[in-house]
C-alpha cells in the first residue's frame, strides 16, 4: 500500500491533485480516494485500511476540508493509530476545534505563500524527516530519522468521554433490563410477598425486620430513579450533535407514523387510520422525539364540535419495532409541524434509527442537489422511499400561523411526501435541512419544506396522546369545541 494518504475535501479536487501528481512523478507513493476506491460501498474499509498501512498522511486544509466531517473522520482515526500527520494549508484558513487536538504541536507548511519550487522542497524534506523518500517502501520509512514534526496526540486523550458514554450505555441498559425483569416477574414477585409479608411485619424482631425492608425499598427506588433520570435538562425541542449520514444510513433516516382517530357519528362512530412519515431530531433521557408535519396528525380534520372515542399514535421503525407515541405537540413554532415521543428503551443508533444531522451553518442555494425520504405507505413497512432532486428556491412565506424559511425542490411534489425529510448532498454526506409540509390552499404548494432550524429550540406544548390530550390540543390550538365521547 501507499506511505502517503491524502486526505481533504473533494471540492479541492483540482488544487490537491496537482499537488499529488508532482509527489507521484518524484517516485513517492500516493493514496487518494478519487482514484484508489472501488465503489461507494468499500469507500469506509478502504479509507481505514490506507490510513493503516500508510506511514505520513498529508491533510490539505483548506475552508472547505475544515468543514467536512469526513475529513475529521480520517483526521481522528490517523491520531488514534498515532500516524504522523503533516499539514498543508493550501489557503489561508483558521483550524476548527474539532481538529485542534490532533494538531497540537505541529508545525504547518503553507502551499500558498512564497515560491512554489522552493515549498515543494520544504514538503520533500519534510516528508524524509518524516520517514518517507521517493521510491522508499516500508522498510525505508521504518529506518528512517526522527521525524521534526511531532506525532499527533493519542495517549494522553482524556478518559471521562469513554467513561460518560460508558456510563450512560450502562445505565440505559440498566432501565431496559428493569423494566423487562419486572414486566416478566411481577406474577411471582406478587406471590413471593404474599409469602414473606406474615414473616417480615409480624412476630419477633420486626422492627429490625422493617428497618431492613425499608433500606431494601430505598436501595431499589434509587436504582429505578437512575435508570430513567434524564440525561440533559435542555428542552426536547433541540437537535442532538449527530454524524452526518452516508448512502447506508439515509435508509434509517424515516419511521412510519400510524394514526388512528374515532370520533362519534349520528349513526355510527367515523374511524380513519393514516400512515405517514417522521424522523427522530433528539434523544434524550431514555425517549426518542420525531418531527413530522401537522397534517398527518389529523387533528383539524376532526372537524369544529367532534366527540372522541379514540386517539392513538404509534411508530413503526425501520428496523420492524413498534413504540406507542406518549405525548404529542402539534404547531410546534406555530408552524404546521407536530412532535411526537416514544420511549426509545431498547432501541439502539444505527441499527433502528438515526438522530437527523442538523448543522444551522450551512449554505442553502438554488441548484444544490437534495434528496427527499420518505416511510412507505404500506403499514408496518421497513422500507423508505428516496426523491431525488434540485433546490428550485429558498424564500420567506407563511406556513401555518408564522412566517418561516421555504425550500422549494423538485424532489417533493406530491401530498404523500407529507412529512417527508429532506437532506442536502454536501461533499458525499447528507445533512438534514428541512421537513417537508402540505396544506391545500395554503400560501405554500406541495414542493416545499420548512426549514428545520426555524422549530428548532423552540419549547413545545404537549399533550397525553389520547382523547382527552386530542381534545384539548383541538380546543387549544384549533379553537374547536372538542371533548371525549361517553
């Protein structure tokens, strides 16, 4: 394999390439992704298995690489496998603090600045301090001299985020497997009181007796308390920092939402089921919180003076779980989206779903390249549906009560993607942008999407997800004269 990965974006494509064709024609060996992986589908055990076998990796930054998350992948994954790591700004650019630890203490050399023969021989010696020569393979890079560039940090990382992620796995995996146990046992834990009660409330010594059981209960209730104790205090209504998402991930990127409403008729009760789309933005406390639009909660669709006999809500994840929805908040912003949430006990990322990657920095222009994904209208189905497309606008409009950012795309034109989400392609990774919302005769059509960070942060109104809580989101919300049938 190659002594040299490169690694940077792939909008520098034309700068870095005739950088690396100069090192290839002086004899050195060159790995770079545009040319070296086969397929979309080997590119992560490619990019690992060249970043293993290579002795230098050359970082280009640029405005462009700092920003990309991949770059931080390869960045992170050299400074684990403590390879020397040497950095080549090819414009002026400030580090990012997601790669300044890897970068303590390294000298950078600027390709922009000065004579170019007189850099690349800087990068030439560097490069040979580093261990690697022209036409030298692995055996002369592990002879060669000490290198002056000092090697990235990895030792010395701190410990506590292993230990925080460690313990918060322990402890959801602790409330799962209570509230399992407990669901299993409770029969024989029942018949086991009524055993044990005479013995430990009666007869000789029962104070001590009680004493002891009391200390039992206490022990049992603080290990029940932090089991479920929220893991944060901010408001549900806020993304969680997640990984961009790459081809594999964008299919547990929607769950299908089923809604079933009863309201009383003159003759007969008017049932209607739905089936439509969300996606989960936040996890947090052992719950996972969905966004999807207003419309498939069908709350105005109850009509003015409804009685209802049923209201429920469940999610169906990719993976064939099922949750039944809790609480809901419907007009979330005053905008025309809901949230929903589930307990998501027992339910893992990246393998039943994933939290949707928000990042409020990015640029939205007319012409990027989006991708609508939306549940498949079959009930129960493990599947989602991808539209591709073009950003056609970005404007200022009225969805629902609140004037909002739109993103009209031709990758959603019709009602069914109600719901949808819609993801912008940036540099091979996809980032969520939007939720995609229909309203007949409403100021917006069917090919636009609200812009997520426009409901992001904002503190929800919630209500139980039965017929009282629909009752009153229609009395609240929709001034309705709502209430439960008898």
């Amino acid at each position: 394999m190659a002594d040299i990965f490169i690694c940077y974006s792939r909008k520098d494509t034309q700068e870095v390439s005739r950088w690396v064709r100069r090192l290839e024609a002086e004899g050195f060996s060159v790995w770079m992704d545009l040319d070296s992986v086969d397929g979309a589908s080997l590119w992560a055990k490619e990019i690992v298995q060249a970043i293993d076998d290579c002795s230098v990796l050359i970082l280009m930054l640029s405005r462009h690489s700092v920003e990309s998350h991949h770059v931080v992948k390869e960045v992170s994954l050299a400074s684990e496998k403590e390879k020397r790591i040497l950095p080549l700004k090819i414009e002026p650019v400030d580090i990012p603090p997601s790669m300044q630890y890897q970068l303590a203490n390294i000298h950078f050399l600027e390709l922009f600045r000065g004579d170019e023969e007189k850099i690349y021989s800087i990068v030439v010696r560097a490069l040979s301090r580093h261990g690697v020569a022209a036409g030298a393979g692995p055996e002369a890079a592990d002879s060669a001299a000490e290198p002056a560039v000092a090697p990235a940090p990895s030792q010395a990382k701190s410990i506590w985020p292993r230990l925080k992620h460690g313990l918060l796995a322990l402890r959801e995996g602790c409330s799962s497997a209570l509230y399992r146990f407990w669901m299993r046992a409770r029969p024989r834990l029942k018949q086991l009181w009524a055993r044990l009660r005479p013995v430990l409330l009666e007869g000789p010594h029962k104070l001590w007796k009680r004493l002891a059981l009391g200390v039992l209960a206490g022990l049992v209730l603080l290990a029940g308390l932090w089991a479920v104790w929220p893991s944060a205090d901010v408001p549900p209504v806020s993304a969680n920092e997640a990984p961009v998402l790459d081809n594999a991930t964008l299919r547990l990127a929607t769950q299908a939402i089923n809604v079933r409403r009863v309201k009383k008729g003159f003759l007969q009760s008017d049932e209607k089921t739905l089936i439509g789309s969300a996606g989960v933005f936040r996890s947090a406390g052992g719950k996972l919180f969905l966004v999807t639009s207003s419309g498939w909660l069908d709350l105005k669709g109850l009509g003015k003076s409804p009685e209802i006999e049923a209201y429920e809500i469940w999610v169906t994840f990719v993976s064939g779980e099922s949750r039944v929805v809790s609480r809901f908040s419907d007009k979330v912003g005053n905008l025309d989206l809901a949230v929903l949430e589930v307990d998501g006990r027992g339910l893992k990322p990246g393998k039943h779903y994933v939290v949707l990657p928000f990042r409020p920095d990015l640029e939205l222009s007319q012409g990027d390249e989006v991708v609508m994904v939306k549940s498949s209208p079959r009930l129960n189905s493990t599947s989602n549906i991808q539209t591709f497309g073009r950003i056609q606008a970005v404007r200022d409009l009225t969805a629902g009560w609140k004037t909002c950012r739109a993103i009209q795309s031709d990758a959603a034109v019709t009602e069914a993607n109600r719901g949808g989400l819609l993801f912008k392609e940036d540099d091979g990774e996809f980032l969520w942008i939007g939720v995609h919302v229909f309203e007949p005769g409403a100021e917006y059509d069917q090919n636009v999407s609200v812009y997520a960070g426009d409901f992001l942060g904002v503190e929800p109104r919630w209500y139980p997800c039965d017929p009282g809580g629909a009752a009153q989101a229609l009395r609240e919300i929709y001034s309705a004269n709502a209430r439960v049938a008898k």
